[in-house]
C-alpha cells in the first residue's frame, strides 16, 4: 500500500516518527490504525450495551468502570 501526503503532512509525520520513537514511517500508520480500530471496537460494543437494555442504572460510578475497562485496553503509546 503507497500513501501519497501533502508535503506538509509527510513532514509532520516524519517528525513525530523522530520524536515519537518509532522506527519508521509504516510503524507509526500501524499504530494509528490500530487505536482507530481499538476505538471503532469500543464503540460497537458500548452501542450494542446501550441497545441490550441491560445496563442497569446509569451512576459516574458505571462510568468510571468505563473509563477504567478503556485505559486498560487502549495501548499507552500514543501518537503526538
């Protein structure tokens, strides 16, 4: 796969790969696409709770649960 950037933009991301410790540019796409699909994957499973009805009440404790399940499955790497 070629991806074609905006010489502004293929700065930017050489510059995070540098700063980032990646070791190349494909490197840091992989790891992009993996938080958006960690992402979609939380997502499509927070709807089918909300759709399951089975959520019991709804209290900052249920999501504080979350926001811990969340910080638990999101890699700690993040891209700057």
């Amino acid at each position: 796969m070629n991806i074609s950037l905006p010489d502004p933009l293929r700065d930017f991301v050489e510059k995070e790969v540098r700063r980032g410790g990646y070791s190349s540019v494909s490197e840091y796409v992989r790891e992009l696409v993996r938080r958006a699909t960690d992402q979609k994957d939380l997502e499509a499973k927070l709807v089918a709770s909300l759709e399951s009805g089975d959520l019991g009440e709804v209290t900052p404790a249920l999501f504080e649960k979350l926001r811990a399940h969340a910080r638990r499955t999101v890699p700690n790497k993040k891209p700057r």
